[in-house]
C-alpha cells in the first residue's frame, strides 16, 4: 500500500512539473509567433487554438492546483534570487514555481524514506539531495546553453557576415539567424529582434540579450557591433575576423579538454570510489559495515573522509580547469 501511494504521488508530482513546462513553452511560442517573423494563415490558426483548448481542458484540474501552491512562495526573497538563474538556464518556469518544486521534491524523498525504513543518514540525505538537486539541475541547464551558445555563434557571425555581403541589413540578417540557428542562439536573437520591433533601443536589447545568455564570446560580439554603430566600418569583415577568433579559441579548448581528461577522470574515480566501496559493503555484509553508521567514532570517519575527498577534488579541479 505504501509504495502505491508513493507510486501515486511521484506520478502526480511529474505530471506538473511536466504541464508546467509545456505550458510555458506553448506561451513563449505563442508570442513569438503572433509579433514577428512568419505569418500564419487563418487555417493554421484554427488548428494550433484548438490543439490549445485540447491541452487546456486535458490538464485543467493538475495546473490550477500546482499554481495555487507555487503562489506561497511569490515575493518572498528566497524565490527572487532564483529569477537570473532561471532565466540563464532557459526553463520555463517561475521563480515561485521552482521553489514549489524544491519543496514538492523534499517531501517526496523524505516519504519515500520513511516507507522504506532507510537508516538515520539516508533520511537526511535524501531530502538534501530533493533540496539541491533542482538547482543543481538549473546550474547544468545554463552552462550546457552558454557552451550551445560559443559552439553555435560562428555559424550565426558567418551566416549574418554572407547575408550582409549579399546586401542584407544588419537587422535581416539577425532575423535570418533566427529563423536558421536552433536555440539557444535563435531563439534569443528572435527575443531581441522583437524587442527592437516593440521600441527598445538596439543598446538595450543587446544587454538584455546578454542578461539571459551571458557568454563571454556573444558578449565580445555586442560591444564589436555598438562600437561600429559609433565609429563606423565594414561590419561584415568584423564578424568574419570575430568568427576565426572563436573557432580558434574553440580549437584550444578542445585540445586541452583532451589534455586535462585524464585529471578530469582521476577526479571522478577519487571521488565516486569510497562511496560505491561503502555502499557494496553495506550490501554484502551490513553488520560489518553498520558500525561506521551508528557508532560516533565510525560517523566521525565517515565525515573526514567525506571533507577530505572533497577537498581532494576541488584541488584537483583547480589544476584542470584552464580558462582560455
């Protein structure tokens, strides 16, 4: 009976989580669509309103409740400090929202512990992990963007550099980026053409572009075009000369990933080893291994070995991370 109640809930907590997200994807595209780029032929619009209603009816009773409960987070300055992070990362989600996860996830590990009957140290590790593990999710979001967004700019800096030889204006040609560029790069390069669309200055649309995706070669690229907006000069030849920088830039980033993968490696072993060795002695022979769970001697191991292990990899990473 416990574990179909569990069954039941982690079912439930899913499905919002996953409504939630489509529901503000639909709206993003929704928008996007209806203020520039591509028209729509009535037809198109019948069909995309009712496949809308559909969707609308069928999680009707699911959303209402997962937004009524993510409104007690609104406001506080615990949930603020997650909108930048957020907004980085490219979830759609707000801010209350995410908290309302993290509260949803504690209490989620923390039955499933209990039903379980786990140990003393499980009980508390499982709810750190349902508290930080969405945040954690949202630091990874961001980087895999920013990282999409270096590996996808020199495509965007020669497509926008033909385009303009070709007599394109510099705002067609970010909007042909954004029709041929996959997110993240086309997706903000069609935010910022419609804030320009609305009557936001070019200025301001860029930092606001940078806001959501801060990366150091998009930002490069920013300050190059409001420099030649000031001074003049044949931007095409700029976006060509920025694009052999990145390339080449991406090229020694790859030959000391390959340089630095065995460190990378070492400290993953390191750090992942006496976890699975403790966790297969617990398996194979828990009273063996249960002394260094109940007795403060054994509990006081455990933590120096966790902070030592720690500390071994941090230093570890401090030697393989090479900023180029």
């Amino acid at each position: 009976m416990v574990f179909i109640l569990l069954f039941l809930l982690s079912t439930l907590f899913t499905g919002m989580i996953a409504m939630t997200l489509k529901r503000h994807k639909l709206q993003v595209e929704y928008r996007l669509k209806k203020y520039f780029l591509e028209e729509t032929n009535d037809e198109n619009k019948k069909t995309a309103s009712g496949r809308t209603i559909e969707k609308d009816n069928r999680d009707a009773f699911l959303r209402p409740a997962f937004q009524r409960f993510s409104r007690i987070f609104r406001g506080k300055k615990q949930t603020e400090k997650w909108t930048e992070l957020i907004e980085t990362s490219g979830v759609p989600i707000k801010s209350e929202e995410f908290m309302a996860i993290r509260l949803l996830s504690v209490l989620l590990t923390l039955m499933t512990a209990f039903a379980m009957e786990l140990n003393l140290m499980m009980v508390i590790l499982l709810p750190l992990i349902g508290w930080f593990g969405p945040g954690r999710y949202l630091k990874h979001k961001r980087k895999k963007r920013i990282q999409a967004c270096s590996d996808q700019l020199p495509q965007a800096l020669g497509t926008i550099s033909t385009a303009m030889k070709s007599g394109f204006s510099f705002m067609q040609a970010m909007q042909l980026v954004s029709k041929e560029v996959s997110d993240p790069l086309g997706t903000e390069f069609a935010k910022a053409i419609r804030e320009m669309n609305l009557g936001v200055s070019m200025e301001q649309s860029f930092q606001n572009l940078l806001s959501r995706l801060p990366n150091k070669d998009l930002k490069l690229v920013v300050t190059a075009v409001l420099i030649q907006r000031s001074t003049g000069g044949n931007l095409s030849k700029l976006f060509e000369t920025i694009e052999e920088t990145i390339h080449e830039r991406i090229r020694m980033k790859d030959e000391l990933k390959t340089l630095t993968s065995q460190g990378r490696m070492s400290a993953i072993i390191i750090s992942l080893l006496p976890v699975v060795l403790g966790l297969i002695l617990n398996v194979a022979s828990p009273s063996y291994f249960s002394p260094m769970l109940e007795h403060p001697l054994g509990l006081a191991f455990l933590a120096m070995g966790a902070v030592s292990g720690f500390i071994g990899w941090l230093v570890i990473q401090k030697i393989v991370r090479i900023e180029v």
